[in-house]
C-alpha cells in the first residue's frame, strides 16, 4: 500500500520500460531520471554487463545493460534506447534498456508471485508479476539485480 498526502491507496506507481518483445517494471520511488543515451566510459575488469560509467550532472553513474545482465540477446542501441537511472542505498546505477514506455498505476493486488521461469530473466531477479488489462508487467527485484554491480563498483571503480 502506498501513502499519498495522508490518504492510503492500493495502487503502485511502476516505470514501465522494454527489454526484447516482454515489459518490465521498477517502482518510481527508486527512478531518478530517464536519460537519451549518452557517452560511456569503459572501466577495465568488469563484467561485460557493466558497460562503463557516465558522468550525469557530476555524478559518476555505473552503466548495466540490462540485456546483457539477464542473458539475452544483444541488440544494437538505437534511438528508443534509454537508461534509466535508479538509486538504492545510496547507491546510483544506469541501466540501460530497449525503450522506456510509460509511468502508470497497478493495483498492488494484481501483482502476483514470480513464476518459476519468465523468459530468459532467471527467477532471483524477478519480485513479482502483475496484470493490468492486457498488459503482463515483470517487476523486477534490482536489489538482486544490482547485487553485484554494488560489489563491483564499490570494490573497483
């Protein structure tokens, strides 16, 4: 449940963005922009989904292609490409997806738990799925996701 100016709400406010042919969602209280593709910078002896780092508004950012991340098929970056910038802890990381749709509201009570495969996103990385009309959305665990990109960057970088 969320809480908005006193008054609480079953709704979720998610981003909405596409890897492959399949919609994702994150939650936007952990979205801090979305950003045009921009120059990255290669850091050496990381893993080939760390694509680099940018300097966003002073801050350097680690870059994940999320693509890569979960195993799929690379894709050249075109211009739908976005990154999505997402704090947690603290801590900043780009990730770079196919397009980034749309913000919208989800009933909290139409997501349901992970099934045990969707698509080729391993289960770990995956919190849960909703359904909102038509629509199928993967809510995506990033605390799982980011886990070694912390280490990582932390670590290295």
């Amino acid at each position: 449940m969320a809480e908005v100016s006193g008054v609480v709400t079953n709704e979720m406010k998610v981003i909405v963005f596409q890897l492959m042919d399949k919609e994702y969602a994150v939650g936007v209280e952990v979205v801090e922009s979305i950003e045009k593709l921009i120059s990255i910078t290669k850091v050496p002896n990381t893993p080939s989904y760390i694509k680099g780092v940018i300097n966003l508004r002073g801050v350097v950012t680690p870059i994940v292609d999320l693509r890569e991340r979960f195993g799929m098929e690379r894709k050249p970056l075109d211009d739908s490409s976005r990154i999505i910038i997402v704090s947690l802890e603290e801590f900043e990381v780009g990730l770079i997806v196919d397009a980034a749709n749309d913000v919208i509201d989800i009933p909290v009570d139409s997501i349901g738990p992970q099934p045990e495969v969707v698509g080729s996103v391993e289960s770990e990385f995956i919190s849960g799925v909703a359904k909102v009309g038509k629509r199928l959305l993967v809510m995506l665990n990033l605390d799982k996701v980011l886990q070694p990109v912390k280490r990582v960057t932390t670590d290295e970088i």
